[in-house]
C-alpha cells in the first residue's frame, strides 16, 4: 500500500483528495469507452474471429484480427455486449494493440494481465491509457470480464485464421 513520509494529517487528505480525483477521472475514462467503444463493428476479410464469453456475468465479445504483411496486428475490431468493465477493456486494448507486432501484443498482455491480477502500485507507462483498469484487481470477480477481449486477441495470434471460441469459464 501507500505509505506516508510524514504522518501529517494535512498530507494525508490531499492525497486522499488526489486519489479520489483520479479514480474518478478513471471511472469516467471506462465510462466513456463502455458507452462509445472505439474500433467497435465488423472488419470485413478478417483473418481470425474469436468469439469470447463469460458465462459468469453474460459478458460477449466477438473479436476480428486482420495481420500485417510480418505478422503482426494490422487491424483490429469488436463487437458485442457486456458490462462497463468488458466493453472498455476491449476498446482501450483495440487502441493499443493497433499497428503492434506479435511481440509487443504479447507483452502488452503480459503487463495488462499484471496490472489487473498483481498487487503492485506502478502501472507501467507503456500501458498508456490502459492503467485506468488498474481498479479491477479489487474486485477479483471482475477480473474476467477485463481479461476477456485480451484472451481473445491471445487465442487469434495463436489460432492465426479461421474462427475460435473462448470462455472465461472451464468446459
């Protein structure tokens, strides 16, 4: 957790003041991607679909991934529905895994799956606009409904063409 060089009650409540403010500003960044998600519709001559749920919540999550000339992620969209959490998560990930190669995908993962399971206080920087998910990891059932739309991008770079499904939930 945070700790406090001074035990100061003034230094305490506005960093509390700056902690609320931000988790408010992070709430209105979900918000936004959950009510007007980018890189949202169909991609026609997609070379991957990977259709996701968690049966959990209802979560769904139909994932089209076009590849670049060396392999890497040339285009990407979703469709589907889902809670605030679900639906965000996929447009900040579709945002940021545009134009990325197959490394930079899986490590961008990598550090997301992080961000959501772990319990560190830095979010790393290159996560950009994703760390706004960082709030998730307190709600351990939520966890999946962000995780969603990364383990479908996951399953299209393995699959490499065609149509896959995934769950959030054992068969």
């Amino acid at each position: 957790m945070f700790r406090f060089a001074q035990h100061d009650n003034h230094e305490r409540s506005a960093f509390l003041f700056m902690s609320t403010e931000i988790e408010e500003l992070y709430q209105e960044v979900i918000l936004d991607h959950s009510r007007r998600p980018r890189n949202f519709g169909e991609l026609p001559d997609a070379a991957v679909l990977v259709h996701g749920d968690n049966p959990a919540c209802g979560d769904e999550i139909h994932l089209a991934v076009k590849f670049d000339a060396n392999g890497g992620l040339g285009d990407i969209k979703f469709s589907g529905r889902g809670c605030a959490i679900s639906q965000a998560s996929a447009s900040l990930m579709t945002i940021k895994l545009k134009g990325k190669s197959r490394a930079e995908v899986m490590e961008m993962l990598r550090a997301f799956h992080d961000l959501v399971t772990a319990d560190t206080s830095e979010a790393p920087k290159a996560l950009g606009d994703l760390r706004v998910m960082q709030g998730v990891r307190k709600f351990p059932q939520r966890v999946k409904c962000a995780m969603l739309a990364w383990r479908a991008v996951q399953q299209a770079f393995e699959q490499g063409s065609g149509e896959a499904t995934i769950s959030t939930e054992p068969a």
